[in-house]
C-alpha cells in the first residue's frame, strides 16, 4: 500500500521531535547516574553514616550544584595550568626567590677633563716612547715635504713679524685639504704679486676676484679667497692689525678651525697650548691602536691626557712627514717600516714570501746520454727499408672527393 506524501512527512516531523526530546534529557539521565554511583560508593566507604545525612550529600539541590560535579575523565587532552604566585614588596623575606640574578645596569665610562679640557688620569700606551724614538729615526733618513714647504717655513724672514705671524696664519689657511707643495706654490704667488708685498693692507686692497686667481691652485679656493677677506676685515677691526693671540680669538676668525689655532699658536707666538692634530695625526695613532677616536678633537683629548706637554709641537710634523713618505693613507709601506718589522704596529700589512718551486738541472753527463740515443733513433730510421705500397695521388694534395674517387678507380 502506497503510503502519502503527507503521511512522509509527519513521520519524518514525529522522529525528529522525539529524537530532540530523547537528546534534552541524555545529560539529565547522566547526572542521575553518576550521582547514584557516587551514592552507593559514599555508602561503601563509610558504613557508619545513617541514609539521611547520605542522600543529603549526594543528592543535588540545585541545577547549579549539579554543574558543580566533577565530570568523569575524558581521552582529550587538557592544558596545564601553572601556578603563578605573586608576591607583594611587603611580603617577609622568606616568602621570595633570591635565587634569581639581578639585571646589573651598564654604566659608561667617566673620563674627568682637566682645565683646558683634555682627559685627566690617562694611561699612556705601554710602548709608545719606543715607537716614538723609532719613528723619529725613520724621520731623519727620509726627507718628507713638510720638511722644507711646511706652513711654519712658508713666511718670508725679512719682513716684520707681524707681517710674519700674518702669512703663518694664511698659510694654514691655504693648507687645508691641499698638498705642502701646492700650499707652498700658493704662498710664493702671494708673496710675489700683491701690490705692497704681502701684508695686511695689501690683502684689504686686492680684489676677491684677483685674489681668486692667485690662489686658485689650492682646494675650496673660493671659499678661502672670502674667509682670508673677512679675516683681514677682523684683523683690523678687532686685533690692531695682529693676529690673535689666544685659541678663543684664533677660533673667532672665518675658516680657523682647533687644528689651526693651535698650530698657528705654536709657530707664530712660541706657545704650545694644545696639540695640532690634521689627519695624519689622528689616522696613524689610531692605526698604532693608542686609541680609538671618531675625529680629531677626539685625537687630541686623548693625546693631551697622557703625552708630555714638551713633544706637543713635535709631534704634528713627525707624524705628518711620516704619513708622507712611509704611512701613507692609500698604498702604505709597511716593507720598509721599522715598526711593522719588529712588530710594534698592530695594524701593519706585511707580504709574505713567496717561495718559488725551481727544477733540477740534468748533469752534463746525463744530458749527453740523452743526445747519443736521439741520434742513435734517428740513424735506425733512416736505416729502415722502405715500404713498397703505392700512394694515391702521390705528389698532390687532393681534396675529399678527390681522394674517394682515386679509391674507386683502384676498385675497378
């Protein structure tokens, strides 16, 4: 019997009706379940409890109290908690951890300045009186362009010395970042073509423009032809028409810099009051590895915290005509470098040998052996019979069909 498209339906709407109703009360039917379970095993254990005070205990009051019971293990895995105990800065001592190490913060370096601002309480280098003496050795036996077109030697010896002190400080401001000998040239251009000779009021009277041209040789001409212009201005306004006579002075004119002053305090007055550090100086001390400096202010702190105040002046030309001849920043020579040699340099590149595999010559015994049994081959070659075979083509030189048809025409 067929059965309805209605009847379908309601069957289908009927079991899935039951089906939720049956699903609703699974949880109910095992919460009864465990609780009878935990019933009868309270009764167990303890035989002595009377029916009242156990149905008290394990039945439930509430749907709350039910959600309360701890449900049975499951084969899922579950996280671990751990335990964190959180101790307040007022808790006794026993209470905490004093196990752990404590974070100890860094602190930098103090360094304490002196009354000119250089480092105090520094320690020399442990070598450095022997690479100073070695230095100076190879200084003597090498002449280096400082020697004789240094900025301290430029100055003509006939003229005043405030005229000298003049071209000192002119000169130094030719130097920077040219070569002595372009330096020198410049100088001499001056000394020969200003009207008056050279001398303030010849530099107050040329114009910029003819001042450009005489020094065009030296770099950044056309700033140091507007610096040597202001300067000359300052010198007449401020100075009496005479150079500075102290480092704050000589720092206030345009295009002086530390290095500057401190050199043209040296040759022009007689007074070393601080060293004068180019970049020589602050190159080669830092390959000698007496310190590490970022730029020359920084060279000249750590020099003057530790170097004898007698060796202030000298050490800016030895140190400049050694970067001259045998350090030298591109290419240096550390061949002929004494300190490379006895290894007082920590930063010296030394070539190494190379040794050279040479052959054995044969003895003369063995080598006219050899020449008795060449001979002897070739007079057993020439001794040999020939071979009565006819050549094709003999006398030509044929080319490949030439050659495949001499062979067919044998055939036939």
């Amino acid at each position: 019997m067929r059965t309805s498209r209605v009847s379908r339906e309601t069957a289908h709407v009927v079991k899935a009706l039951s089906s939720r109703a049956s699903n609703e009360d699974a949880p109910r039917r095992s919460l009864r379940n465990f609780a009878h379970t935990a019933e009868v095993n309270y009764a167990q254990d303890d035989d002595s409890s009377d029916l009242s005070s156990l149905a008290s205990n394990a039945a439930p009051s509430s749907p709350l109290s039910d959600l309360s019971v701890t449900p049975p293990p499951s084969n899922r895995k579950r996280k671990r908690t751990v335990k964190t105990e959180i101790l307040s800065p007022n808790a006794p001592a026993a209470n905490r951890n004093t196990n752990l190490p404590k974070k100890v913060k860094r602190q930098p370096a103090k360094r304490i300045k002196g009354e000119h601002g250089q480092l105090a309480n520094a320690e020399p280098p442990a070598n450095w009186e022997q690479m100073y003496s070695i230095t100076a050795e190879m200084r003597k036996k090498v002449l280096a362009p400082v020697d004789t077109m240094g900025c301290e030697s430029l100055a003509e010896r006939n003229r005043s010395p405030i005229d000298r002190r003049l071209q000192t400080l002119i000169a130094l401001m030719l130097s920077s970042q040219t070569k002595d000998t372009v330096t020198a040239v410049a100088m001499k251009t001056l000394q020969e073509n200003l009207e008056g000779g050279f001398n303030l009021a010849a530099l107050l009277t040329v114009e910029p423009t003819r001042l450009n041209e005489l020094i065009a040789k030296v770099g950044f001409h056309n700033n140091k032809t507007k610096y040597i212009k202001a300067t000359a201005e300052i010198l007449r306004d401020k100075f009496n028409g005479d150079i500075p006579d102290t480092i704050e002075g000589l720092v206030s004119l345009p295009g002086v810099g530390p290095k500057m002053a401190y050199l043209t305090m040296s040759a022009a007055w007689g007074r070393d009051e601080g060293i004068g550090v180019d970049v020589h100086v602050h190159r080669i001390t830092n390959l000698w590895g007496w310190h590490k400096t970022r730029n020359p202010e920084e060279t000249r702190a750590e020099l003057e915290s530790w170097l004898p105040k007698e060796k202030w002046h000298d050490i800016n030309h030895l140190l400049v005509g050694f970067g001259q001849t045998i350090c030298l920043p591109v290419g240096r020579k550390c061949g002929d470098c004494v300190l490379a040699s006895e290894g007082l340099c920590p930063s010296a590149v030394v070539k190494k040998e190379v040794t050279k595999r040479v052959k054995k010559v044969k003895n003369e015994d063995e080598i006219k052996t050899e020449v008795d049994a060449v001979v002897k081959e070739e007079k057993a070659d020439e001794d040999a019979p020939s071979l009565d075979v006819p050549l094709v083509g003999a006398g030509t030189i044929p080319d490949i069909e030439g050659v495949g048809a001499g062979i067919k025409q044998e055939e036939q």
